[in-house]
C-alpha cells in the first residue's frame, strides 16, 4: 500500500493524465538558469535529499545530473565512504560536471555517462534521484527496469518533477507529466510507489521501491520544512 510522506499534502494520484509526450533534452546554453540564486528556495534541495533517506557509505545515483545542481549535498550526505555516481547522457553536460566536480573538490563523486535505456553502471546502487530528468526519457520504462535491475535490496528512488498544473511556473502543459502517468509507466517496469508528497512549491516528489522489496520497507521518513 502507498504511503504518503506525514505532514506533506496528500497527492493525488488518480488524475487523469495526457498522452506521453517526453520533453526535450535541456539546453546546455541554459543551465546558468539550474543553478539560479533562488533556485534553493523553491527546489526545497534539502528535503528531496531527506526523502532519500542516504546513509553514509551508500552509493547514490543521480541521473540526468545536469550541472551538478544536488551533487554538494548528495557528496555530503554519503560521506567519505560513500559515492556518488552523476550520471548523464548529454556529453557537454557531462564535461560540466567533471568540471564542477574538480572545481569543488567532491572526491567522492563520479561522472557516468549513459544511454537512453542503460544507466552505465557496473554496481549496485542504494539510491536513486531523478529531478526534473524523468519527463526527458524518450524510454521511460526501459530506462526504469534499468534502474531497478541496479537497486540494492531496499533500494530507493526518489523522482521529483514539475507539477501538471500549467499555472505554476515551470515546463509547457505537454511536457508535463502527471504523477498518475509516472505510477503507471513505473509499475510497468516492476517499481511501486510507496510515498507521495506536494510539500515542494512546483514540484511533486514520489518514492519508488521495487515491487518485491515494497512491503519489507519502513514508512517513509518525514522532511522536514526548511
């Protein structure tokens, strides 16, 4: 049974969604804009990284990294032990993060570049984010049994996306997804949701656990607001 996140608004899932229309792949010309000053106070970075509930040690996959935006505080999270694998498909992005990696000193990081239904990796991983990458996927599902081929036992996914309402700022209304599009395409692929949440101001974030390992797993942990 899914639960929802406690003091998060309950989001539903049943809503009737749009046909599956996956946006295109980021601008390179644009991601000044990703790391935009203000980005912290509606992107809520801290609390996506308490719905991950990361261990130190754990190897946390985040896909379709972008420019690096969550990289300092998954680095952080997983600790000296731990590691992060940014993973991404575009090669100019790619290039970015290996930049900002060095730049920032985050030994603990690596750069993975994948394909369009293959992580690219060559372990187990005990989490993964994708934030504001699913909605790029031209193949959702394969990419999603991909990522629960990688998971550990008791692994999670936390996958965090523009709401579908076109009045708050963000993607065009077809490139939107709805969390009900998203449920179904990743119980296709053998993931359930187990947790839902509203809490972050244009987004919606959703845990993810394979469908065997649901019912094992302990009720999500609570963010808290910032």
């Amino acid at each position: 049974m899914k639960r929802l996140l406690p003091l998060f608004f309950a989001l539903p899932l049943a809503v009737a969604c749009a046909p599956r229309v996956h946006a295109p792949l980021s601008d390179i010309n644009t991601a000044h804009e990703w790391d935009a000053p203000d980005r912290d106070e509606w992107q809520l970075p801290h609390a996506i990284v308490q719905a991950l509930e990361i261990k130190p040690g754990m190897k946390v996959v985040d896909l379709g990294a972008g420019t690096g935006y969550m990289l300092p505080l998954l680095s952080e999270a997983v600790g000296p032990q731990g590691k992060v694998l940014a993973v991404e498909i575009q090669k100019d992005f790619a290039t970015m993060l290996r930049f900002r990696i060095d730049h920032e000193q985050l030994a603990n990081v690596e750069v993975v570049e994948d394909t369009a239904t293959s992580l690219g990796l060559t372990e187990k991983v005990d989490r993964v984010l994708l934030l504001h990458s699913y909605r790029q996927m031209e193949q959702p599902i394969a990419m999603l049994k991909a990522i629960r081929a990688a998971l550990k036992p008791g692994g999670l996914v936390v996958l965090v996306d523009a709401r579908p309402d076109p009045r708050i700022e963000g993607p065009s209304p077809e490139q939107r997804l709805s969390p009900s599009t998203v449920e179904a395409e990743a119980r296709g692929a053998g993931l359930e949701v187990i947790a839902d949440s509203t809490h972050l101001p244009r987004d919606y974030l959703l845990v993810l656990a394979d469908e065997d390992e649901a019912a094992k797993l302990p009720h999500a942990v609570t963010p808290s607001q910032p």
